[in-house]
C-alpha cells in the first residue's frame, strides 16, 4: 500500500480508556462522544469490545447504527465466538472494521499455554474468519515490543496472507523508546513479505511517558495509523493523546510532513466531554488542553506575548477550540450575550439548555463578583450530570464545623419524590454530609476518589468535585461545581450514588458492568 504523507487516527478512548479504572461510561455517554469523534473527523472509532457484556455489544451495535463517517471497530480475542460477536456489533455500520488480537511476546505467549506453531495456527484461522465475515480486518500483536523479532515477522506474515487489512504492533505495557519504535516499524517493513499491502499501525501506552514520541517515531518509519484516545485516558499511565499527536504533526509540519482529517477546533469541547463523563479531571499542565496551556504568569513571558504572541507560544488556542480572550461576564449579561459566549467557547445549547444555564449564571453571578468562561464551562458540565428523574435530589444543606467538636450537617434530600431530613455528624463538613447522605439512603459503596479543584481563581472561585464509588464490581463517578466547596461535594457524591443506581437497574443485562473474565487487556 502507497505511504503517502496521510496518516489515519484510530481512537480508543471507547474502548482502551474506558478501561481506566473509574472510567466506565454509560450507554448515552459513550454514544454522544462517540458522535462527537465522528463529527471531529476521526478515521476509527474502536467503540468497544463486544463481547465482553451485553452493555458492551448494545454500545458497539448503536454506535455503529449512528455513525455517518468514521469506520466503527469492534475489538476481539483470537477465538471464533469473539470474532462473531464482534461482527453481530459492527455490521450494520457503514464502514464496519473487526480488530482481533493475541499476545505474541514469550510472556503472553505462555498465557493460553500456546506452542509458537500453535500460535501461528491460530493466527492464520481467526484471521481468516475475521476476513470472511468483514473486509476491513485489523490484527495486533499484543506485546509486540517485547516480542522476538523473528517470531513477530513470521506471525505478521500470517496475518498478511490470512487477510488481515491493518498491522498493529502495540507497545501494550509503555516499555518501548521512540528509537526502538521507529527500528521495529522499519524492519517490519522491510522483513515482511506483503507489508506493502497493508496499513501499520502503532498502538503505545504512556509508562515511561513517551507514548506520543514512540507514536510520531512510528509514523516517521512507515506507519499510518496512529491508536491514541482523548486526553490520553487508559489503563496504568495511559495511551498516547489523541491532542497531542494530531497537534504535533500539525505545528511541527515542517519536520512531521504529515496530515490528518481531524478538525482540531474540536478538540478542547472532545476534551471536557471526556474528562466530565469519565470523571478524571485533565491535569493543569497538560499538553495542548491543560488549563495552564495557553496562560503565562512569568513577567518576562507575559511582557513577551504582549509584543508578539509567538514568542511564547507555538499554535494559537483557537487552533484547538479555545478561544484566546477570558472576558468575565456578570449579572448585568443577557441571555443573548451569553449564547454568544458559550458559541465563543464552541458549546452550542439548545434553547431549554440555555434557558437552564441562564438560571444557574444568574445565581451565580449574584455571588461571584465575575463569571469567567472556566466558570460557565462548570456550570454546563455540572448541568451534564444532574437529571430531572434523578432518585437522589439535593435539596437543602446546612453545614456547622468549628475547632471544638465533629462537624454537624443538616440536610433535606428528596429520595423517588419523597423529601426527607437528617442530622449527621462526621470529622469535618465535608465526611458530616457524606454521612448524612448514607443516612437518608443506605449503601454499601466505598469512597474510591474524592477530589476537589478549584475553576478559577480567589476565594469565590467555583470547587469542581469529582467522586468515584464502587459498589459489588461496579464503578461510578460523580462531578459538581459551585462556590461552595461543600456543597459541591455533596452534590458530586449524591451524582455518583444515582448513576450507581442506573448501574444496578441495568445490571441484570449486564449494561455497564465489564465480565472480568471477558476484560480486554491495554494492547
């Protein structure tokens, strides 16, 4: 196959960053953000892995159905019931891809007790399935940096000859060096008979932190297809973000002479999304679509950027979505103003979402002296993750703490429509309403993750919280954002226990809630 200049993005974040622990969305989550990669120009979307629960295959099956021009993939282990399943899911897409997998290094090898012939054999049948069922099949050779260099041309080669349409070789577990990747990518190539005839793909997880530069190193040895997911969500330290290699390629095309059919204008709206929905807030510095990105605080920088932006910074905001000036809005604004701003900030609502959100701007406005455009993007995410048929619904908080005593928490809470009150006492403001909350409504969840960051700055600034419980296997996340930190968090908490609920209600088809035995390891 001709390796023009076009390199093609496959994101996971579906699949592979779903699998972060604490990560796990819901069915109407993973549909709108799959939308939203397909609207942002993606090339494959790996929806998720079929087989793996009933929630899992019903996702795959509507994302598929929904998609209006990305390739939907589905992932599969090297067996026949994997791969049908698979195909039951993907099928009705208009570009349907199987992605089938098997651990070739001698670590993995040793997994399903696998002769080298065996594997090979192996390899060759299910590939071959795979190719009988779809005519866009991608295989992987799970571990493939920890794999002999002979063995892994000899099983590339089978996958050639059975089918195979795309070559991944994953550095599953981060170990790889942007050299070292290049050379393997290189000598696959070269080595291969028939490597002409297919797409490689490079799939590299962030351990050693180097998950973009072994993926760009790819792609400058012959590789064309990136796997990477948004924000670089994934197990243990991640994958290589989707941000930051389409980024890289884009400003540093005069070294990276590449292009992708992303429209990254996208990509800071794509990026909040996911960080709401999965609950795993994107740290400050992060690159590309960290808040800090694009701020400067040095006043030798900020002389600089006021005499010429480029001396300090290497691609403008709007590049990514993000709109250069923070305007602070007040309580004087109007609803017209404030269309106009969220549109700035590439949110578009609908008019009952703007109605909703000129409510809570108004309030919020009459306690804050100024609303940034941080503090509206709160405020819609906090929108996001409150609904009207919620069984849980805050509805009063009242907080006494002091240096003296445990902190006491009043609070009204309406549960199935039914309002009812308790007082409960814990070691600060924050463990007193979480207690009073457990009052009101019993669980067995365990706190896994309480986090609170600040959206702005000074001492009316909003507190986003996130929370993470879990509960006999299953996961949820909670957010919230207000000026009090307190409440915030309660809100986040009481999020969290609702979108238990769901889990439990769905649980029965096994929505949501991963079969361990079936889980999809990080390729």
């Amino acid at each position: 196959m001709p390796r023009d200049n076009h390199v093609l993005i496959f994101d996971t974040t579906l699949r592979d960053g779903e699998q972060s622990p604490g990560a796990t969305m819901t069915h109407d989550e993973k549909l709108e953000i799959a939308d939203l990669l397909d609207e942002m120009g993606v090339d494959i979307i790996e929806a998720g892995f079929p087989i793996a629960s009933e929630g899992d295959f019903l996702a795959v099956s509507d994302i598929a159905r929904r998609a209006k021009h990305s390739v939907i993939c589905g992932l599969s282990r090297a067996n026949f019931k994997d791969i049908d399943r698979c195909w039951e899911a993907v099928r009705h897409a208009r570009r349907p891809r199987i992605h089938t997998f098997i651990g070739t290094s001698p670590l993995h090898r040793a997994i399903p007790n696998l002769s080298m012939d065996e594997m090979v054999e192996r390899i060759h049948d299910t590939v071959t399935h795979a190719r009988n069922l779809c005519d866009n099949v991608q295989w992987s050779a799970m571990d493939a940096t920890r794999t002999e260099h002979d063995y892994l041309c000899r099983v590339v080669e089978t996958a050639i000859k059975a089918g195979a349409t795309t070559i991944n070789i994953p550095d599953t577990v981060g170990y790889t060096a942007p050299r070292e990747s290049a050379e393997l990518i290189r000598m696959l190539i070269e080595r291969v008979p028939g490597a002409d005839d297919v797409v490689f793909s490079t799939h590299c997880h962030n351990d050693l932190g180097m998950a973009t530069a072994n993926s760009l190193a790819a792609v400058e040895a012959g590789a064309r297809q990136i796997e990477c997911t948004i924000n670089g969500l994934g197990e243990r330290a991640g994958n290589a973000a989707l941000e930051e290699v389409v980024m890289a390629m884009r400003v540093r095309h005069d070294i990276m002479p590449y292009t992708t059919g992303i429209d990254t204008t996208k990509i800071m709206n794509l990026s909040r999304r996911v960080s709401t929905v999965s609950g795993f807030p994107v740290q400050f510095n992060k690159a590309i679509v960290g808040k800090n990105a694009f701020l400067h605080e040095s006043g030798i920088h900020q002389d600089g950027v006021l005499k010429n932006v480029q001396t300090f910074e290497i691609m403008r905001p709007e590049d990514i979505g993000l709109q250069a000036k923070n305007i602070a809005m007040g309580k004087h604004s109007g609803r017209a103003a404030l269309r106009a701003k969220m549109r700035e900030l590439g949110i578009d609502l609908a008019d009952n979402q703007l109605n909703d959100l000129f409510v809570r701007f108004k309030a919020l406005a009459d306690r804050k002296k100024e609303v940034y455009d941080d503090d509206l993007i709160a405020l819609v995410q906090d929108a996001d993750t409150h609904e009207a048929h919620d069984t849980l619904q805050l509805k009063r908080l009242r907080v006494i703490c002091g240096t003296d005593g445990p902190a006491l928490a009043d609070l009204g809470m309406s549960i199935e429509g039914v309002e009812k009150s308790v007082t409960a006492q814990g070691d600060g403001p924050v463990d007193a309403a979480f207690n009073a909350v457990k009052a009101l409504y019993p669980h067995g969840a365990r706190l896994e993750l309480y986090q609170v960051s600040a959206v702005t700055e000074g001492t009316d600034a909003q507190a986003t919280v996130s929370v993470r419980i879990s509960e006999s296997g299953r996961i949820a996340t909670g957010q919230s954002a207000d000026t009090d930190t307190v409440v915030a968090s309660t809100r986040a908490y009481v999020n969290a226990i609702n979108r238990l609920i769901e889990r439990r209600k769905k649980s029965a088809p096994g929505d949501d809630v991963k079969t361990v035995d079936y889980r999809a390891p990080a390729e």
